[in-house]
C-alpha cells in the first residue's frame, strides 16, 4: 500500500484507504504565503488549501484526536470512529494567525509543538541553513491558541539534532523545555517531538524519563495499537511545488 500512496499529504482521497488502517498524525509547519527567496516552498500551505483539507477529513467523518491516542484501538470500524492528529511543528505566528478559525470553524482540535526558548523570536535554527526568516508565536499567542482548546507540545529549547549532542546536553534540551513550558503556560506538558525527527533510543530513553507521554518523529506511516508512544509515525504535509515533472503531467491530464 506504501507504495501507491504520495509521500507528502496535499489531498485526502489519495490517502483516505491507508488512513482506515490507522490514525495518522499530519505534520504542518507553516500556514500562508510563502515570501521570496524560501528554500522549503513546499512546507507553506496556502490557507485555501489548508481549509480544503479540514473539510475533507471533515466530510470523511475524521474527527480530532491528541498524540496519546494515536496508538489506541478505536472501540470499531464505523466511520465515524476515523480520528486524526494535526499537529504544527516550531510555533509560526502565521499558524496562528491563519489556522484558529478554520479549525474552529470544523471543530479540530490541533497540537503545535513549540521551541521553547525561540517563543517571540525567529526560526532561528532555520536562519543557520540560510532559510528566510519568520516569526514565531509570543507568548501572549500561545496562551490564546490554548484558550481556544488546543495543546502545546515540546520541540526541545533550541531545536537542535539531538543525537549530535552529549547525552547531558540532550537531556538538558528535552527536560528543561518540558518545565519551560510548563512554568510559563500553567499546563502539562506531556507530548514531545523530535527535531529534524533525529532520535535514537537512548534520546527516546531521555523523552520517557523526562515524563513524557508521547514523542512525535517524521518516520512515514499511520499509527497502530503496536505503535509505540515514543516513535509515532507522522505523514509530512506539503504544498505540491511546480517542476518540469509535474508540469507536464498537468498538461498532459
């Protein structure tokens, strides 16, 4: 089945067969126009698609879940027991600026996974790598993204690949962005996402001891009861990109 299916989300028919196998969780990162000069086009996802995609799962019957109950064993086949995690990786203001009333409006609940020493600032990680700069969401942002019913998750303090770092430094960025957070925000902070989707099993052993009950990666696929908690699998969501490729399938279709 892998093999017939896209490797970026961008539409629901493709995917809707494997999704009955599974709740998959969709990893967004940037709702909006794209500047110039991006490197990454494909991972800005223009409102109109954005609400097109809420509206498909919701036509499809999916309903919103959280990470800890990706891997939970839905009570029946029925349809309307299709769930679905969307989840948005770094905290961009544009996520908050353009996806809260969409997802009112479907009424889904979503996960944005913050970097937790960046709040306020700029992707700054992404600026090292020469991509263009955007802002993240301040505090008084995330604040209204949880009143409005929706979760945070850690993506670590500073975003870095954590099987680079020492294992006291991983640590260090796994357990203090956890009570950052906490302390800042007045809530748990039990879902952890790996940045870059870099982890081994001794960073998972750091996630787990730090408390957490879930950590995301960017391994491809839906999530079963097998799945463990710590490794959910995620299906990237990207904005098809024009190529010589693609524009010539369009005009020959």
């Amino acid at each position: 089945m892998r093999a017939s299916v896209p490797a970026h989300f961008h539409t629901l028919e493709p995917f809707l067969d494997l999704f009955k196998t599974g709740v998959p969780i969709l990893m967004y990162h940037k709702i909006g126009p794209r500047p110039v000069n991006v490197r990454l086009k494909g991972l800005y996802v223009p409102l109109e698609r954005f609400v097109r995609q809420l509206e498909e799962l919701h036509q499809a019957g999916f309903t919103s879940c959280l990470p800890a109950q990706a891997n939970v064993k839905a009570r029946s086949n029925a349809a309307s027991n299709r769930r679905v995690v969307l989840s948005f990786d770094d905290g961009f203001r544009n996520v908050f600026q353009n996806a809260l009333e969409p997802l009112a409006q479907k009424q889904f609940r979503a996960i944005q996974f913050l970097v937790s020493n960046c709040i306020g600032k700029l992707n700054e990680w992404d600026l090292r790598d020469g991509e263009v700069p955007e802002p993240l969401m301040d505090t008084a942002q995330v604040r209204e993204w949880l009143r409005a019913g929706h979760r945070i998750g850690s993506h670590s303090l500073t975003h870095p690949r954590l099987t680079r770092l020492s294992l006291r430094d991983a640590q260090e960025e796994i357990l203090a962005s956890k009570k950052k957070l906490e302390d800042t925000f007045g809530v748990p902070v039990e879902d952890f996402c790996y940045p870059y989707g870099d982890w081994n099993q001794e960073v998972r052993d750091l996630v787990m001891e730090a408390g957490y009950r879930t950590a995301c990666t960017t391994d491809y696929g839906v999530n079963l009861p097998a799945t463990s908690p710590l490794e959910l699998r995620r299906i990237t969501v990207r904005h098809p990109t024009r190529s010589l490729k693609a524009l010539k399938a369009r005009l020959i279709g």
